[in-house]
C-alpha cells in the first residue's frame, strides 16, 4: 500500500454550539508536493491548517503523515513546523538565537546545533544579519527567518498560513519565487494557506478551493482554471462568464444548452454525470476568451455569441473593465485594451455582441459538491 507524506481521511471539525468550521473531506499529498488551500475569508481553510498542526483537535476523521496515525498526538510530537502571518519572532533574541529556540525546545544541543543552525543561515542567506534582532529587519528579512525558523527542526511538512499577507506586493512577488525554489530544492511537503486566487494558483501543484467549511474542487491549477466543478468555483478563480441553462441534448462530451439567449451546441461537458436532458447547468466561459463586436456582427460556425449592455466603463491605464448585464439577469465583466475596443463606442446603456469559440466554454452543474 502506498504511504503518503500527509493523508485527511474524512477530516470534520465542528465547535461549540454545532457550528460547522469543517465537513468532513479527503486528501492524500504525495513527498514534496506544494498544496495550497484557498477560499474566502471563514471558508475553514486556517481551521484545516491548525488540525494539522494539531492546535485545534479533530472532531472526527484521522490524520495521517507518512502512514502513522497523529490525529491525538500533541503539536511538539508532531512531524511539522507552522509558520504564522505575524511570523511570531522573539523581539528580544537574534536572528540565530530564534532559529536555535526550535532546536533548544527538541532538546538538540553542542555541535549538532551549531551545525543544523549554521546549514539553514547559509541555505536563506542570513549570515550578515544572523546577529540582528526584529526591529532592525525587513519584512523579507523577517520573512526568512520565519521559514530559517521552521525548516531547522527537518519537519516532514512545513505548514504556513498567510505567510505572505503583511508583504507589499513587490515583495510578496519575489518571496513567492523564493519559497518555490526553495521548496523544490528541500523537497519537502508544503501546505500553503491563502486568500489570494492568483497566489495558490502559481504556488500550488495542487489546490483545494474551500467555501462555508467545505471543499469544493481539488485539482491542478491549470485543470481548477479550465475545468471548474461547480459555479463557486467558476466564479472565484479567474474571471469567468456564467449563463444559465438547461441541457437541451448531448453527444459524446459536446452539449446543446437551451438558454434566455437561444441554443448554445457543442459546448464541452467534462462529468458525464451532467448531460441527462432538462438538467439545469450553467455554461462557464473564460471572459479573456471573449470578443467584443457591434451588435448583429455575424458569427462564424463554431462560434457562440451573446448581447450584452453597457453598465459601466472603468479604465486602468490602458485596459478597459466593462460591466455588461446579459438578459438572464447576470452581470458581467469583460477585460480588454482601449484600442482593440475603440471602434465600438461604448457607452453606458449601448449594446454589444460577446462572441467565443464553442469549444473553449464548459458547464457546472451544483446539484452536488464533487471534489
């Protein structure tokens, strides 16, 4: 049998008062995988993290790391180190006497020490500063230490929750790429907790996208983006058309929906479980893969198009946010350079066409959540 670096076997946390933080989920993350958890502010992301870390118990469900079962080990005799957004750094100590700190608590001593200490300074680079203390370092620097701090003690997992929320975005950026190469290079498990879509996207080998304390889709960033399980998911990652409709008729994987716009065929359905007649799905299409045209333009074969009208106009520089309300009572936003658009004069209150290739669309159906 396969041993996994960090198995959730049902995993379900619920609090006082029966209130639901976590349904009860699976998950089985390989050696030196990155996984990230993402989803909106209270969705059980942070609680899933600290079950983990074992600073909050487990209502029911096991926990496994490595194939031994911790899910009622206390948090020292755990395999894994956390790393908190506030970063948690003795304002009195060094820089090397807070990496020592984890070390001194395990009960490691003499040279041993010294040389798992001086191995971390050189892996992070924080030899010239290995003397400082907090006030006299920046927020990558302290960001650093954080990671010098919980690396030192060779956790099997590395747990950080919103690790970069306190750093301005150019920074945040560069300590992204940072904390890639250096998970690639230990080749140790990580499990990245975020609020940012685009940051557990380009961090994640995998994400877990979570809302109101349940998973709503596991996958690979690329199929998350392009192939969306449900409309929560739809519309939190990326930015993404949603219409209404029923399934009118199918073949194969290609789908006709019947919706307030007329029939849309040949959209692509990747869960067979979604194209019995009558059901009501939604068609998701990349807004990125949409045209703009003037009203009536015509549509080539294979294409699918739509009106829309202007609500509001909001430049950024160079691109153009256009809100558009479609008739099924969505509204919309459609991002696009000033000069691909400037022949439409669009105004708030005009109409035009939005146009996509068939095949580039797919469909969402929440009549249950599938991970």
């Amino acid at each position: 049998m396969k041993t996994f670096d960090l198995e959730l076997k049902k995993l379900r946390k619920v609090y006082p008062g029966n209130t639901l933080a976590v349904e009860g989920f699976d998950l089985q993350v390989e050696r030196g995988e990155f996984i990230s958890f993402v989803g909106p502010s209270g969705c059980g992301k942070t609680t899933t993290l600290r079950m983990i870390a074992g600073l909050e118990s487990i209502t029911s469900g096991d926990l496994l790391i490595r194939g031994e079962n911790f899910t009622s080990v206390p948090t020292e005799q755990r395999p894994t180190s956390t790393i908190f957004q506030n970063y948690a750094i003795f304002p009195h100590m060094s820089v090397r006497e807070n990496i020592e700190f984890g070390l001194h608590v395990r009960k490691i001593t003499g040279n041993t020490l010294v040389k798992k200490v001086d191995l971390i300074i050189e892996k992070l680079e924080l030899g010239d500063i290995q003397h400082s203390k907090e006030n006299a370092l920046s927020g990558g620097q302290k960001q650093r230490l954080a990671l010098a701090r919980g690396l030192v003690t060779e956790p099997d997992i590395l747990l950080l929750d919103e690790p970069l929320g306190a750093l301005d975005a150019n920074l945040r950026k560069s300590i992204q790429e940072e904390l890639k190469q250096l998970q690639r290079s230990l080749n140790i498990t990580f499990v990245f907790v975020t609020h940012a879509q685009s940051e557990a996207l380009s961090m994640g080998d995998r994400v877990v996208v979570m809302n109101a304390g349940k998973v709503e889709q596991i996958s690979e960033p690329y199929d998350l983006y392009t192939r969306p399980k449900t409309s929560f998911v739809a519309k939190f990652i990326g930015r993404n058309i949603l219409i209404k409709g029923k399934i009118a008729g199918s073949h194969g994987e290609l789908v006709t929906v019947k919706t307030a716009h007329g029939n849309l065929s040949g959209v692509p359905s990747f869960d067979v479980a979604i194209v019995k007649s009558g059901t009501d799905i939604q068609v998701v299409v990349p807004s990125e893969l949409v045209s703009m045209k003037k009203p009536g333009s015509k549509i080539k074969s294979g294409e699918h198009g739509i009106t829309g009208k202007v609500k509001g106009l909001n430049r950024v520089g160079r691109v153009i946010h256009t809100i558009l309300e479609i008739s099924d009572g969505n509204d919309l936003q459609i991002e696009t350079y000033a000069e691909n658009i400037a022949s439409l004069n669009l105004v708030p209150g005009s109409l035009v066409d939005l146009v996509w290739e068939a095949e580039k669309a797919t469909i969402v159906w929440d009549g249950e959540n599938s991970q």
